[in-house]
C-alpha cells in the first residue's frame, strides 16, 4: 500500500489517509458565521476523500479577524452552522478540524477582492492591537496598540472559550494558529516583539504567550483528541525567527500536550524572500520531527501524488496538508490513488457509482 494511502492514528482519532485539507480562507462569513459556501467547500473535500478537513482560520473574537469576512467561533450563534457542515464531512469518512486565530496587527484588513490595505475605522474596519506597537508594513499600515497584561489574559480567555465552541460543534482536531505573522507568531518574532516585560525578550519570554495559551486550551480540549500547532518555522530574514527556534519551541509544545506541529513558514514580515518552490517548506517538518520527536505535517506546493507520497514514505512529515491543489481539484485524493495503484483504498461515494 501507498504509504500515503496508510491510515494515522493520534489519540482516539484515526484517519483513513495521511492527506489533509490546509485551513483556506475563504473571506465570505457574515459576522463570523458559517453558510452554504463553507459546507460545499468544505463538504466537497470529504466527498474527495480527503482524511483530514480543517475549517479556514476561524477567530477567536470580532477584532481578531483578518477581515470583515472571516469566520468566527466568538459566539453561541456560530456554533450549529459548524456543526452541520462538521455532520456531513463525518458521513463522508473525514476527520473535522478547525484553526482556532487571532490576527493581531493584520486585522482590520480588506477581502482580497477588495484591495489587500486595512480597513479604517469608518470603513468598517477597528482597532488592532498586538504585542508592540508596530505597523505590519506595506499595505498592512495601521498602527496597533501594544497589548496590556489585561489585553493578553483577555484573547488567551478567548481561546479557550472558542475551543469549547469547536467541541460543541462536532470538531475532533484542534489547530491554534501560530504562524504568518498573526497574533501568537508575532510574539514569537524578536521582529515584531519589542516588548521588555515577561512576554518579550528573551526566547523563554517570546514563548510565554503561545506556551500560556496551549497550557488553557489544552486543560479544556479532550485529551482523547488530537491537539496541533501551527508555526511559522522561519521568519526568512535575518535575526527573525528560525528553524533552531521552532526545534526548541516544539520539543516545548510536546511537553505541554501537543500532539503535532503543522510546519509552515514566513509571513511575519512584509519584505523576507521566500525560497518559493516544490517542497520548500518540507524540510522543516522534517527536523522537527526528528529533532523535537513529535509528529509533524508538511504543507506549501505539494501538488503530485508521488510527491506526497514519498514525503511520507521517506518519514520526513506524518500528514501532508494541501490548499491550492484542493482548489483546483477538490476530488486530488481519488485521482491520487488511482495514479498510485491503490484504488482499492477509497472508494468513491455511492451516489457516484464507478466515477473513480
């Protein structure tokens, strides 16, 4: 068999194949709430035999979505539409996940389709707040104002109530956002945290708001199911965060109960340049599966099935997450069994037949 095609099992939670659907946002939420757009999108990757499907970045509180736009888990009201798209995906074979995040000084944004700029209050935008008080950059201009104790204890509060949400909800793998430049990474980043009390410094310091905060959710999210991370494991700039740091983080993470690092890369500064290509991003994974010992997913243009296949069969990641390729072809697991001799594997849904 495949070993892309093998069953992973982490806690009480198996899944039917090592292929996962990445967190896509999709900037089409009405105060935060889920609608028929996020079922067929969402929905459709089960249908295609995806065994993992985690929800888009999904926010913890009004103000720490990217845009207008974006889902919301801040709410009682958001909690039964999740839940029925998370009913369909489980009669389809797949495992419902969702990313819990908070954008920090990159909310307040526009949709993609609106202009990328941050929104101004009048425009409907808000205020922003982060670990100091330091414009993204670019586009992203807006001042925010740096956090208070008060500030930190309030969003780490926040997610731990949109982690009881996501139970409610039917959601059975938890993912906190760490990553592209967004709240928790840019208290990671010495390039975006200046801040010279307990959470700013030195790395025991830059780590204490994500270590907090995974120490909360984790206390309220079952042990039974599988509890992620996702990092930026290198800024790609100078002085920025790095892959040594990552290592060190998620040998941390680990200890606090954290059951895989989903490694991914960049977007915490606007000027880094990114060394884009197939597998890019992999050999992260890689080291910090084998250095850290956790179990790590790899994601960024992974796009043909002997490609994903053999990142796993050679153990440089447990789980491959795709996002543009899923766009493109929601049914890329079906044909990728087939194009890897295992059709046998996953059988296509009755409605249709023979189709693959």
């Amino acid at each position: 068999m495949s070993s892309l095609f093998s069953p992973l099992t982490i806690k009480s939670i198996t899944l039917r194949n090592r292929i996962g659907v990445s967190p896509m946002c999709q900037y089409s939420s009405v105060d935060g709430v889920a609608d028929d757009w996020h079922l067929v999108h969402l929905g459709s990757r089960a249908v295609g035999g995806a065994g993992l499907v985690i929800a888009e970045a999904t926010a913890v509180s009004p103000e720490g979505r990217i845009s207008p736009g974006d889902a919301g888990i801040w709410g009682e009201q958001h909690i039964e539409p999740l839940a029925r798209i998370n009913r369909f995906i489980k009669t389809q074979g797949s495992v419902a996940g969702i990313q819990i995040a908070h954008a920090g000084r990159k909310a307040s944004a526009a949709t993609p389709w609106s202009g990328r700029g941050q929104l101004s209050n009048d425009a409907g935008g808000w205020n922003t707040f982060a670990p100091s008080a330091l414009a993204f950059g670019g586009e992203l201009d807006k001042v925010p104002a740096a956090m208070t104790l008060a500030d930190i204890a309030k969003v780490q509060a926040d997610f731990v109530a949109a982690a009881k949400r996501s139970l409610a909800a039917g959601f059975e793998w938890m993912e906190l956002h760490s990553a592209h430049g967004y709240l928790s990474h840019e208290f990671l980043s010495p390039h975006s945290n200046y801040r010279t009390d307990n959470y700013g410094g030195s790395f025991d310091n830059r780590i204490r708001f994500l270590m907090e905060t995974t120490k909360a959710v984790r206390a309220v999210w079952p042990e039974s199911l599988p509890f992620t991370v996702r990092l930026s494991c290198t800024d790609w700039v100078e002085g920025g965060w790095d892959i040594e740091q990552s290592v060190e983080l998620s040998r941390s993470l680990r200890a606090e109960g954290v059951d895989l690092i989903d490694c991914s890369s960049g977007g915490g500064v606007p000027d880094a340049r990114i060394p884009v290509g197939p597998d890019y991003q992999v050999p992260f994974a890689e080291r910090i599966r084998r250095e850290a010992g956790i179990a790590t997913a790899a994601v960024g243009l992974i796009t043909e099935p002997k490609q994903a296949d053999a990142i796993v069969r050679t153990g440089k990641a447990d789980l491959v997450l795709l996002a543009r390729e899923f766009l493109r072809d929601p049914y890329w697991p079906a044909h990728a069994a087939k194009e890897l001799g295992v059709k046998e594997t996953l059988a296509a849904p009755r409605q249709y037949g023979r189709a693959w």
